[in-house]
C-alpha cells in the first residue's frame, strides 16, 4: 500500500489549516495514495499512535472547503524537537515502526523553522538507515 501521513506542528497560522487542505486534494487528484492519515498533535501523535484517516475526518468537498479558511490548527500541532538520532534513537524507531505498521510510503509535515528540522533529522534517519520513507516539509510560517 501507498499510504501517507500528513501533520501540523508549531504555532498554528492563518494557513496551517489551507496547507492540509491542499495536501488532501492533492492527494485525491493523484489516485496514487491508498489512505490518507493525520497524526494527531504533530509528531507527538505519530509516537503515541495517535492517527486518525483523513477520510473520516474530511468527508466532502464542503468540510475541505471549510477547512481551508479555518483557523488554527485541525489536527493539533506540538512543539517536540527531536534531539539528532545518534544522541537518542528511541524516537526514531518509533516513529519507523509506526510508518510500517501503518504502511506510510509519505509524510509531510506542515509547520515552521523547527518542524523543517524535524524533517530534515528524520530524513537523515531513514537515509542512513536504509528506510524508504519520503519525508517532506510544507512550511507555513510567513517567513518562508
């Protein structure tokens, strides 16, 4: 399976809520993703197995509507730093196992400076320890 695995971290913006938006219609136009998730409270969620499908949550195009002049943050956003893999790998492997428990090919991760470094530490990871997750970062902040 093809499955992706979106969330929000940070302070939530003005556009947090549109970026997931965009991220879910994308991902219907594409009919290349199986089931689209979303972690509940950022990458918190992902290490607690806090993931709900998207599909329950976002059922028609008026909910995507909506959600896109929303608000704040849909899903919940966090503020964890990840310390770099080679000082604490116990995160690491538990956000891995739950990319393969719930067969997660993508994860995009919206949110500003310190979420774009999540995402790069992760990237890291799984480069350097042969998993073959695409990990993305959609900023939100106005500074990028």
């Amino acid at each position: 399976m093809n499955n992706l695995l979106v969330a929000q971290s940070g302070g939530p913006t003005a556009v947090i809520n549109a970026t997931l938006a965009g991220v879910i219609q994308g991902v219907r136009a594409s009919n290349k993703v199986d089931i689209v998730y979303g972690a509940k409270n950022g990458i918190e969620g992902v290490l607690k197995d806090n993931l709900i499908k998207l599909d329950d949550f976002v059922k028609d195009i008026v909910a995507l509507d909506t959600l896109t002049y929303t608000p704040s943050s849909a899903l919940g956003t966090c503020r964890y730093k990840l310390k770099d893999w080679r000082e604490d790998e116990e995160p690491y492997r538990r956000i891995s196992e739950a990319f393969y428990k719930y067969e997660i090919s993508y994860f995009i991760y919206i949110g500003g400076n310190d979420s774009m470094d999540t995402v790069n530490k992760l990237s890291d990871y799984c480069k350097n320890k042969h998993h073959h997750f695409n990990i993305i970062g959609a900023p939100k902040t106005i500074d990028n």
